[in-house]
C-alpha cells in the first residue's frame, strides 16, 4: 500500500497565520528578528539557495536624501519614497511610477496639507531578496486580515541621526499618531550608536497597550492603523561626540479605491 502524501506547510505561511491571528485580536504586534530570521532563511532556501541579503538591503540606507519638509526646521531625518500597487492575493508588489508623498494635516499637524516630493528608492533596494522576502509576509498577514483587498502601498526609507552637532534624534516628531492607512509595518534595517527609540502603542483612547524597542536587524512591528495610534521616543547617542543613526524600513497598506485623509507616515 502506497503511502499518502503529506501537505507540507512552509515556514512564511506557519508564520503569516501566527501574525494575522495576533493582529486580528489585538490590533499591533512586535515580532522579533528571532522569529522573522529562520523563515527568511528558509523561504531563501526554498528559492535556489538565494544568499540572505538584508545586510545588502540595508546598505541603501546610506545614500538618503535630506527631508527637506521639516516644519519644526529638523536637520535630523533623511528620506527616500516609493509607491507600489498588489492586487488581492498577489505574493509581490508592483512598483508605480513616482509620485508626491501627501497627507492632510488631520494626519500630520507638523508637515501635513502639502505635496511632498522626495527622492526615489533605489531600484537595487526593491531588487534585494530582503525586499521580496518582507512584501509577500506583509502581503500574507494583512491579506488574511483584509481578504479580496487590492492594496496601494507606499514605502519609506527613514534614517533618524543624533549626536555630533545633531541635537535633536525624533523618529516620530508629532508624537502619538495615526498614519490614515490601514495597515503598517515599521521593520529595523540597523541601529549605530543610539539607545532609547521605544516604540509605544495605544489605544484610540490613548491608554497605553504596549511598549518595545526595534533594537536588531529584522525586529518587526504591525499595527491595524483603524484601531491603534503608536510612537517612539527619542534616540539618544550612546557618544555623543558621534552620530548615531536609526533606519527604518516604513511600508503602509491602504485599500484602493478607498479614500482617506491621509495615506503614509510624516
């Protein structure tokens, strides 16, 4: 008698159903680089043995244009843009031609009400197998939460410096907020030289629900923009005579066709 085959389940869609679970209940979660590392591995492995790269990935952070729509006349954020589409249960994104990055100022007091034009994502970024690797888990998570939804995304490259004659290091200079999309996922690229950047996030009531530092390459945090507002706190330099950065990987999920009075982070 001939044995029946098992279905075997991959680790990403093991991973993509804990996520969205999580999500559903709760409206945000932090999964650590520990959890996010292995899968990666293993969906690499299961592709030609492609090489692990977000050390590659996160080399593009180091050509980051100025933002230069800094209200509160900030010198410490750099920045770069990029809009993508993905029709329902698509497992990659499609990158759109580039465009203004707008949200009202309902959405962001600081720089808000105007088109902002910032300089585009390298093609070799969205090329990385880092890349892919994060946009079909994102893809997978928050098509379960928002099944048959065809989806506008816009990504962002965030460095925040401190130190030096850099006084100020805000990741989030309005505070507690809300990004007028749906879903985001904020994913550390690398910290140098910081400490503090504690992550909050809180009900629409502003009563605090959590509290954690994206601190290691990989640690992931996702949070159901509808239900939740969220912050980080200050970086400081850990020496102060040199500066420290925080990058940042930014993706946000807005349903098309859909709209919003803002559609990204500040």
């Amino acid at each position: 008698m001939s044995e029946v085959p098992t279905c075997q389940v991959s680790p990403l869609e093991i991973l993509v159903t804990s996520l969205s679970e999580r999500l559903e209940r709760d409206g945000h979660l932090f999964a650590p680089a520990g959890d996010i590392a292995p899968v990666f591995q293993a969906w690499c492995a299961a592709r030609d043995r492609r090489a692990l790269d977000h050390d590659v990935l996160a080399r593009y952070w180091d050509d980051l244009a100025p933002d230069r729509f800094m209200n509160d006349g900030g010198r410490y954020r750099r920045r770069r843009h990029a809009v993508f589409s993905a029709s329902a249960g698509a497992q990659a994104l499609t990158r759109e031609p580039h465009q203004a990055h707008f949200q009202t100022t309902d959405f962001n007091r600081l720089n808000g009400g105007i088109e902002r034009h910032f300089e585009p994502v390298a093609d070799g970024a969205v090329n990385t197998h880092a890349f892919a690797f994060l946009c079909e888990l994102c893809l997978g998570v928050f098509g379960r939460c928002a099944p048959g939804t065809d989806w506008h995304v816009e990504m962002h490259q965030f460095r925040i410096e401190v130190g030096g004659d850099i006084n100020a290091g805000l990741p989030t200079p309005e505070g507690l907020h809300r990004d007028g999309v749906d879903f985001v996922a904020m994913v550390m690229i690398q910290r140098r030289n910081v400490r503090e950047g504690v992550s909050c996030i809180h009900d629409l009531d502003r009563r605090e629900l959590a509290a954690f530092t994206l601190a290691e390459s990989l640690d992931m945090a996702l949070v159901d923009d509808t239900r939740v507002l969220h912050g980080v706190t200050p970086i400081v330099a850990e020496d102060a005579s040199r500066v420290g950065t925080r990058d940042l990987l930014v993706l946000t999920f807005r349903r098309r066709g859909y709209s919003s009075d803002g559609d990204s982070p500040v």
